[in-house]
C-alpha cells in the first residue's frame, strides 16, 4: 500500500569529485502535470536529458525546479574578455552620449553585459569527464530521494486532513438523511396537504393530478442523491487508502460531490435539509483545496 503523495518539497545535497564540488537544490509545487525546469552550469548541459528522464520515472506531477551549482578545480576566478563585443558596446555607448567620456563606472557596467565577461573552462579528459559525471548524477539521485521522501512527509499530513474532510463529509450526510423533511411520512403529509389545497381551488383530472403528486414525490425525495454521495465516500476512503498520484482522481471525486450537493440543496424542503446542503458543499470545498496538493 503505498501512502498519498504530495506535489510540495524541497532537497539539497553537496558532494564532491575529480577535485569539483557541486550543489543540487531541489524545489516542487502544485502543478496540473510534471513540468520539470532545469538549471545547469555552463559545460554541464549534457546532463539534462539524464535528469529529466531520472524525475519522470520518480514523479508523475508537479512543478520541479532543479538547479546545479559546480565549483571547479584550480582558478575559478578565470576569465576572459569577448574584446570584440565590449567595443561594440562602447562604441554604441559613445554614440548616444558624445557630449562626455565614458566613465569606469560605465565600463563596469558594460562588463555585466551577458556575453561580454566568460568563463574560462578548463580541458578536462575524457575518463575524467565521465566520473564526474557519474558522480554528480549519484548524488542528483540522491537529492531525488530526499525529494521523494520529503513529498511523502508532507503526503502523511495531507492524508489525514483528507480522512477527516470525507469523515466530516458522511456525517452531514447521515444529518441530510435523518432530516424531517425527507422521511416518506414527511414526503407524504406534505404532498396531501398540497393536494388538499388544490382540490379546494377546483376540479382537476384524476390522471394529470397523479402525475402532479409523483413528481412532487420525486423531487423531494432525496434517496438517490444521498446514496450517489455514500458511494463516493467509500471511493474516495479507497483511493485514498491505495496511495500513489491519485490527486487529479480525487479532483473528479470532489465535483462529483459538488454535483450531488447541488442537486440536494435544489430538493431542499426546509431549513434543515438547507443547511446540511450548504454545509457539504463548504465541506467538499475545503477538501478540494488539499486535493490540489495531492500529486
């Protein structure tokens, strides 16, 4: 049986080798599917197609946010001035504003410009490359399962606000269905008492006024609609118990709660039955908010 999972976590690993040094951080929200953003050094690119294929076998939605920092080996202040981009800058710079010279302050600015400031990397051979590769996808494997295990740390909680939103759920229905207004004996005082006042007005036809009487019936009668609800509790009670990404199934369950506490508040006869309506669909409300959290 495996538990409810959510689509909220973070992870962070450091390690080292080859003389580099390396951080993975890790960070998912809600999401309608698995959109995976992936953020590397310059050089280490090659490892996306990796990294996505290792988060889609491990998750099945969610917003994931990967970043990659690498400190390399030697001088890592190294780097190199794109002379040809810079001057084009000045020159754009002097163009604009002939009147006075360009100051260091403006230089500097010009140094931020992307492109014109790279980084020099140092030759690595071939079986070097690879161990360090090796490595650092080990330890994204690693920050994976901290991931994984923090969405199941956060699932522990979603699924008992869960059981008690589906618990808080039956008993309004059991109030729904112990109302008054909805017992047959309530159902039938009521349908004489509105005949008896349209036998009073007039004459009607015996056939059109038993037609009329049992769709007064039906649409008071709430029987269907209290056991369509009773039936979804037990399956939600179920998904919930089987575990897994069951978030966007659990979405479908809440409409199908919605629809049927719509149809219960539009039978509503009195008050009570009313505020029991009014009360499921607050109810199914909240338990669709957490739903969204539900990978």
């Amino acid at each position: 049986m495996m538990t409810v999972s959510s689509m909220t976590g973070f992870a962070r690993t450091d390690s080292g080798a080859e003389g580099f040094g390396w951080t993975w951080e890790l960070r998912s929200v809600n999401g309608k599917g698995l959109d995976v953003r992936v953020r590397l050094n310059g050089g280490f690119e090659r490892l996306e197609p990796a990294i996505r294929d290792a988060v889609s076998k491990r998750f099945k939605r969610g917003n994931l946010g990967v970043t990659l920092n690498v400190v390399r080996p030697g001088d890592t202040s190294a780097y190199r001035v794109n002379r040809d981009l810079l001057a084009e800058l000045v020159t754009l710079a002097e163009e604009f504003d002939r009147d006075s010279s360009l100051s260091a302050g403006t230089i500097a600015d010009l140094m931020n410009v992307r492109g014109v400031l790279e980084t020099v990397e140092q030759q690595e051979d071939e079986d070097s490359r690879e161990a360090v590769d090796a490595a650092i996808l080990k330890s994204f494997i690693e920050a994976l399962d901290q991931m994984a295990a923090h969405r199941a740390e956060e699932g522990a909680k979603l699924d008992e606000m869960l059981r008690g939103h589906i618990d808080r759920i039956e008993e309004t229905v059991l109030l729904a269905e112990n109302c008054a207004s909805v017992r047959s004996d309530a159902i039938k005082v009521k349908l004489k008492r509105q005949i008896d006042e349209l036998m009073e007005n007039g004459k009607f036809d015996p056939e059109r006024l038993h037609q009329e009487a049992a769709l007064l019936a039906t649409k008071a009668d709430i029987r269907e609609e209290i056991d369509r609800l009773k039936a979804h509790i037990v399956a939600a009670r179920d998904m919930i118990k089987k575990g897994g990404a069951i978030g966007r199934k659990l979405d479908f369950q809440c409409q199908e709660f919605n629809r049927e506490a719509n149809t219960l508040c539009s039978k509503a006869n009195d008050i009570e039955l009313t505020n029991c309506g009014m009360e499921l669909k607050v109810i199914i409300d909240q338990l669709r908010e957490q739903v969204q959290n539900v990978e």
